[in-house]
C-alpha cells in the first residue's frame, strides 16, 4: 500500500527547478533534503512521469508523492501545545523535551500540530509543518510553516541566515566570561558565540553556569558537540559529556530561548522569546 499526495503546480512567471519549488508543498517532504531523499528513491512523478533533481516545471503539471505506508496507530494522539505566535502564514511553538520534532513515531510535533492551531484562511494552505528541527531532548521554540508559500519562505530564510536564533544551556565547570568556538564538525566548518551569564558553586559538579549561545552555522547537534569540545559540556547530555559528570533523570538542559526574523509576507518585524523551563531557574534563582 502507498500513501499519494498530489499537487497541482499553479501558473508561474517563470519554469523553476522542482527540488525548490517542492519544498512543503506535502508535509511528508517540508524540507529541502527530505524531496531530495524522495526524488532518489523514485516517491515522485511530474505528470506521471518519475522526477529527477534535474526536473524542471512551469506551471500546470501534477507532482504526485506515493510513499509506501507504514501501519499508523488507530490511537488519536492527544497532545497539548503553547502557542507563542500565530497568524495566516506561520505559527511559533513551545517544544517541550523528550518529544520528537517528526519522523515516523506516532507522538511527534508535528502529528500534533493540526489539534493546537487554527487552519489558516488562504488559498494555498496545508498541513502545518515544522520548518526547522531541534533534539529530542531539547525544550524551547519552534518555527511552524502553515501556507505552501510560507514554508518555503521560511527555509529560504534559514538557507540565507536571515532568521537569528539564540539559545541557553546549563554547562559543567570553570568558563572564561565569553568566547567563540569553531570546533569542525563533520569536517565542516563550525561556529558558535556564547556567553556566561551566570555560575553558581556545585559540590557535584565544581560549577554551573548559565550561557546564552548563538549559532552562526547549523550542524547538526552543534552547540553540544561544541561546548563538549572545550570541556564545557551541557548539563544532563547524555550523548556527549564526560564520563563522571552524567546526571540522570533531569533532561538536557538546553533550550531555544529566541527567534528574530522579519515576518515574510507581513514585514512585521518578530523577536519571539519562550522563557526559561524551571529546572534552570532552581539552579538560577536570580
């Protein structure tokens, strides 16, 4: 059995690549290296016949998606989110931890996502979907494409670093007051600001400071990868920490505190802010 969408392209000005115009037009493939996944294993045809990263449309065409179907729990997910912002276009999200942003599992963001925000009123509305990620055990915000349009507009914001974003972790031991990490990660080059802006005595663990860290690039995982690279790793890290210095049972303390972009279609100038969970304030108390 296979799971089809299918869209029908609209008059456009001009012919365009159909691994950029594809990207969040199916919920399945809302970004840019999941249509390439889809395309290479053959998932999509343009007028039935199979694309290829190499396609091309101008308007008119149908674009199917079949995807064979996993077995979907009968269960309805019930799932209750904070919604910081919202309007026509786009939607911005508390993520609580342990929860996954989307994939195959039945509890995700993104399957709950329909239950906690209002179906928009415009012509190329769709599924609401996640247009960017943050790790499973990662709390804070989250960007919400809800338009075709908008969802592309978005992930051409993030491609061009026009969306800022700043997050606060909790690390282990001594730091100097602020500084800049450009550890490679994955062979690529990496950069992170931080700085420390608050660190209180532990009998466990020496120190904690709280940071505030403002990714420049987006590798994958990096602000752990990079605050464990200069012996600083975030609190309750269970993938990349030092050996003796695991807490267990408290998360990852790591969340996305904010989110400054101008707004794609509105112009509105947005600066999203989701404030600190409580287990950094019991650590933090001022």
């Amino acid at each position: 059995m296979c799971q089809t969408k299918i869209h029908i392209v609209p008059k456009l000005a001009k012919s365009i690549r159909l691994q950029e115009y594809g990207v969040g037009i199916f919920n399945l493939v809302f970004t840019k290296s999941a249509l390439k996944k889809a395309l290479k294993k053959q998932y999509i045809t343009v007028n039935g016949i199979v694309a290829t990263s190499a396609t091309f449309i101008s308007g008119g065409e149908t674009i199917s998606l079949s995807i064979p179907e996993n077995r979907k729990p009968r269960t309805k997910l019930i799932l209750k989110l904070n919604v910081l912002f919202e309007d026509d276009y786009l939607a911005i999200i508390h993520k609580p931890g342990g929860i996954l942003v989307s994939g195959n599992s039945f509890k995700t963001i993104a399957n709950g996502l329909i239950q906690n925000l209002k179906p928009s009123n415009l012509l190329d509305r769709t599924t609401p979907q996640p247009v960017h990620r943050l790790d499973y055990p990662t709390t804070g915000l989250l960007l919400i494409g809800k338009t075709n349009s908008s969802i592309r507009a978005l992930n051409k914001l993030f491609e061009d670093k026009k969306i800022k974003k700043s997050y606060y972790a909790t690390t282990i031991g001594a730091m100097l007051p602020k500084g800049e990490i450009t550890t490679a990660i994955d062979g690529k080059p990496s950069q992170s600001l931080y700085k420390v802006k608050a660190s209180v005595a532990s009998e466990r663990f020496g120190s904690l400071n709280l940071v505030k860290l403002k990714p420049k690039t987006g590798r994958k995982h990096q602000l752990r990868k990079h605050l464990l690279s200069i012996g600083n790793p975030i609190l309750g890290d269970k993938d990349y920490n030092i050996d003796n210095l695991i807490l267990n049972g408290k998360g990852l303390y790591l969340h996305a505190y904010s989110l400054k972009f101008t707004h794609p279609f509105t112009q509105e100038k947005l600066k999203i802010k989701d404030d600190l969970p409580e287990k950094f304030k019991k650590i933090f108390d001022s």
